[in-house]
C-alpha cells in the first residue's frame, strides 16, 4: 500500500462526488491528503497543466463508466513521478494503480510500455480489458506496479461530516 491513512480518508469524499459528476474531474493530493490542484474537463478527458511537485496521489473519475485506467492516465502518473492513479466510475467502483518509487530506467522503460498501449489504443483497436491486462503483466514485470479495483467506501470520515454539518448549520444560522 503506498498511501497513507490520512490521504486514503481524504479520498473518500472527493470520490464520492466526482463518481457522479457527468464530466471528468481530477485532483492532485500531496502524501497526506492535502488538495494541490483541482481540474474539471469534458466527458472523455481532463488535462491537468500543472502537476505541483509534491504530488503524490491523482483521482479522476471516468463518467463513461471505463472498467479500467487508460493507458493515457498510467503514462501521465509515471511520467510525473506518482505513486497512484485511481480512476472512479459511476457505479462506485476504483481502478488504482500503485507506483513504486521508480529509478530512471525503470522509469522509462514503464513509460515506454504505456506508449506502446497508447498508441494500440488509438490504432482502431479499442482500448479493452485483454489490453488492460497485457500492459499490467507488462509494468508489473518491469516497474513492480500493482493494479486493483476496489469498491468506493460508503463510510465518511467523520471529520468530513463535522465539516459538512458546521457548514450547514452557518447557512441556517445566517437566515436569521
Ligand atoms: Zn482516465
């Protein structure tokens, strides 16, 4: 597991929302969950044009419900020194992708691999989970990356809630 447990309690919420929104959002947290950068894009994609350096975790959701991370996301996360990916669909499910600290020629070699499914993806064949599958064995093998997909937790951080509730309750409080 590469990120932390405050990080991982950050996510929640922010998942949470964006597994909903009809285009694709992206954020950037740094190791403890702090939010660096915040991107909103079209229903197919979201380009981020700074990556602020002690960015760690990226989330983004893919609207067209995708079964899995596309190559374009892994290359972008290794490419910018990441150590996950995580991609949410509506269906409350988590494609993620966990980076090892990757020395430069595994660096590469990773990226190289991406761009050989990136441009396969591109090539009229469609972007599909036997692809899917081949890249993974592929980063597994040659950059130790793990790949999951887990269910979005239903569970908020309770902070969060506090948070939400105090907000709520000024808007209350300011109409009188
Ligand atoms: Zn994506």
């Amino acid at each position: 597991m590469n990120i932390s447990k405050a990080a991982r309690k950050a996510l929640i919420p922010i998942e949470r929302e964006i597994s909903k929104q009809p285009v694709e959002h992206l954020y950037l947290l740094n190791k403890t969950g702090k939010i660096l950068s915040k991107a909103i894009g079209t229903a197919k994609n979201v380009n981020i044009l700074l990556v602020p350096p002690d960015s760690f975790i990226a989330t983004h959701n893919h609207p067209s419900g995708s079964r899995s991370l596309s190559p374009i996301d892994i290359y972008g996360a290794i490419y910018w020194n990441l150590r996950e990916i995580r991609a949410v669909t509506k269906k409350e499910l988590c494609h993620l992708a966990e980076i090892p600290k990757l020395d430069i020629d595994k660096k590469n070699k990773c990226l190289s691999i991406t761009e050989k499914y990136i441009i396969l993806s591109k090539c009229g064949k469609d972007w599909n989970l036997s692809l899917y599958r081949k890249m993974r064995k592929e980063l597994k093998k040659s950059g130790g990356l793990k790949f999951r997909t887990i269910k979005l937790s239903k569970t908020e951080a309770p902070s969060i809630k506090f948070n939400v509730f105090s907000k709520l309750w000024n808007k209350l409080l300011s109409k009188f």
